[in-house]
C-alpha cells in the first residue's frame, strides 16, 4: 500500500519481503473495496487514507528515527496500557498488528485451534515475519484481561521481549490497590527500559496529549448522534483504529479539522446515507485492523452504524485522566483511576458495561444493538447473555453475531443482519401507524 519504496527498511526489520508483498496487496484491495468505494465521504478523511497507504512504510519510519535518537517503541494490544506512562518516558506506544488471519497453519503448532481469532493473529503476525510494528518494538506489553491472552503471552514472550501487568477482574478495594500498583509496576519497567526516570512534569504533559486526542475522539463520537449521519461507521471505526498506531499530536489536529467539516456537514443536513436509514450501535469485541468484516456487511445493506461500544470505539476513549495532580505519585493515582473504569467484559460483575450500551443505544438514537464476538472469546460470547436482558428491558431490539476473521461466513452473516434490518424496518412502520 505504500508509495515510497521501503524494501530497505523492512529487510532491515527482518520481514518476510514476499508475505508482506503479498499482505500489502491483499489489504490494498480490501481497503479500495471497503473504504474507498464509499460515496459522499468527508474530506478530512483523505489524510486518514494517507495513513492507510503509509502505515507500513512512513509511519515505521517515524518509529525508527525515535529509536535512532534514543526513544523506545512500545506495542501494545489493550487499553489498559497507560499510554501516558509510555510518553512520559520519552516512548512511543503503537497497537500491534491482530485484525487477520495471519500465519494460521505455524500458530496451531504453538496454539490451541479453537484460540479465539485476535489471540491467533497477534502471534501469527510475528511467526510469519510480517508485522513492521512488532519488529520495530523493544519491548511488548500485555496485560491479563483473559486467560487465553495470560497463557498466549507465555508464549509470545520466547518470540519477543514481553512484560505483562496484571489486570483484575473485580472493581474492589483490593483489586483496585492491586492495580495501582501494576501501575507502579510498569512505570519502574519503562524507566529501565528507557533510562530515564519519569517525572511529574513529563506525566503531566503526556496526560494532556493523551486527553486532547480523547476528547477529539469524543467531538466526533457526539457529531455521530446527528441525523442524517455526517459520516460512515466505517470511516469512524478506521479513525478509531488509526488512533492506535499515529502520532496522538497530529491525528488530534487532523481529527478537529475533520470534526469542523462534519459540522458544516450537519448544519448543510449532508449525510452518507438517507435519515431514516437504521441506525445501528455495535457492541462487544474490538476490532483490530483490519477487522472490517461487519461494519462493511451492515452499512453494505444500507444502514448507519452510528457508535461502537467497543475496545476499538467509545470504551476506549470515553473516560479522561483528571488534571489536577500535582506530584508524581497523584498523577499516577489518577492514571489508575481513569484505566480502571473501562468496562471490559473480563470484570465481574459487569452491570457498567450494560449500563453503557443501553445509555449509547438511547443517546444515538439507535434502532437497534448488533452485539458482535469473536469465536472462543468466552467473557464478550458469555456476556452476551446479559447485554440481550439489559435491552430487552429497554425494548430495543438485539442481533447477536459471533464469527472469526475469515470471509467464509460472510454470506451467513448478510442474510442475518439483512433479516434483522428488515424487522427494524417493519417494526418502525409499525410505530408510525
């Protein structure tokens, strides 16, 4: 997908030049199929094309010119990875690559089969010598949000230098002295790392970059609640995925331009689809890029999808760390505080996490929950089960889909959700009666 030449710096990275040409070509295609095929797209999105197109080749070269001048590069997969934490310390923190099936037939020799799809990817990626950003890294944290990520981890770590912190599982009073000092933890593992000790001052800056891209996050999730929708669910999810991997100072500026137009877009009534076209909240597990299996299928059909409660969308930037620490120690108190509100289905009980998707699916408007898991995920496939009482109370209307990343049930799928667009569709005629 890249424009610039950048064999060099892979065969430096030791990729797999002929996987990764062939990787390049095959997401080229998909991204032209699914993103540029769009009609009536915002502007502001050309730069998140750009991305798209140098997200193997100049974005690595950034990563690498941080290395040559003494920087760290951090991977990640969660979000209870402070990213403030990693900046603070003079790093760089990038999500890694885990949205494909990558490497399959070299994972289940280290993996169980029936391994949910991210846990395989994320390790196939490495097997298979095409990921620059794991390459690139110098050091792979993770975090114990599931056992088959804990165990994956044991693993992952023969292949690439790895520190897990703990995450628990509970909101108590024990749990939540257990974290703060997971946090403790790995501010002592950057600080080694980077050789340099993390002050007040570099915290508190970096809490500042870290809060700014969330809240031009949020800026765009509530222009999301206009009617016609100014922009795709499509297009928000790769900005959401984007975040993960861009640098959190330019993206923010990008992402306030594009929330200007989208303004303009509102006031002038322009959407990319009809208003009553359905509108539709996702919920449940993240999705990585480039994970666009779904989204493509629903908006395909012809409906909005309008707000991800998701990892990869409003659960991962809904919440801000509180300004107002003045040492060392209380900015990092506050980091705990704010990274342990996420509510991922790996707590329990879990009764934020429901509250959340009724509180989105009333506040978008939405005509119904598309809960989405991946295969094996046991917390978002069992938690299922909950999300369908939550709605059902509230009397708005659920699909529940569980698949993999592979096209084989894309069919299935569109049959399904069409199905479940038609009785949305039935159900507001109906109401308009």
């Amino acid at each position: 997908m890249a424009t610039t030449d950048y064999t060099a710096m892979w065969e430096g990275l030791g990729i797999d030049l002929e996987a990764h040409d062939e990787l390049l070509q095959v997401l080229g295609a998909a991204y032209a199929d699914v993103f540029l095929s769009q009609e009536n797209r915002p502007e502001g999105m050309e730069y998140l094309d750009f991305v798209m197109t140098e997200i193997h080749g100049l974005r690595i070269q950034e990563l690498l010119d941080v290395k040559k001048r003494g920087g760290k590069v951090v991977g990640t997969f969660c979000l209870y990875v402070p990213e403030e934490i990693i900046l603070a310390a003079g790093g760089v923190s990038v999500g890694l690559c885990a949205g494909a099936d990558i490497g399959t037939q070299q994972v289940e020799q280290l993996l169980p089969r029936n391994t949910c799809a991210l846990i395989k990817s994320f390790v196939g990626f490495k097997l298979a010598r095409v990921c620059p950003y794991v390459e690139a890294c110098d050091l792979v944290i993770g975090e114990t949000t599931c056992d088959g990520k804990k165990k994956a981890y044991e693993i992952f770590g023969e292949l690439k230098d790895t520190f897990v912190i703990e995450v628990p599982h509970t909101k108590s009073d024990p749990a939540k002295a257990l974290w703060r000092s997971e946090v403790g933890r790995l501010v002592r593992k950057m600080e080694e790392l980077s050789g340099r000790e993390i002050s007040a001052a570099a915290l508190r800056e970096s809490v500042r970059v870290v809060n700014a891209k969330r809240k031009a996050l949020q800026r765009l999730n509530s222009l999301r609640r206009a009617r016609p929708s100014p922009i795709s669910g499509l297009d928000a999810l790769l900005i959401n995925q984007i975040q993960f991997y861009d640098d959190p100072v330019r993206l923010t500026e990008k992402l306030n331009a594009l929330c200007d137009q989208l303004e303009e877009r509102i006031a002038d009534k322009v959407g990319v689809a009809p208003a009553d076209a359905a509108r539709i909240l996702v919920s449940g597990c993240p999705m990585a890029t480039p994970n666009w299996k779904v989204p493509s299928i629903v908006e395909g059909i012809g409906a909005t999808i309008v707000a991800e409660e998701s990892c990869v969308g409003e659960r991962g930037t809904r919440n801000l760390v509180a300004e107002d620490g003045e040492t060392r120690e209380a900015i990092l108190d506050r980091i705990a505080e704010r990274y342990l509100q996420i509510d991922c289905a790996c707590f329990t009980p879990n009764t934020e996490r429901l509250d959340h998707i009724v509180e989105m699916a009333r506040d978008y408007e939405a005509d119904g929950v598309i809960h989405y898991a991946l295969q094996f995920c046991a917390p978002y496939t069992m938690e299922a089960y909950k999300v369908a009482k939550a709605l059902k109370r509230e009397n708005t209307p659920l699909l529940t889909l569980e698949t993999d990343y592979s096209m084989e049930d894309a069919a299935q799928l569109e049959t399904r959700v069409q199905a479940f667009l038609e009785m949305l569709e039935q159900s507001g005629r109906q109401q308009r009666a």
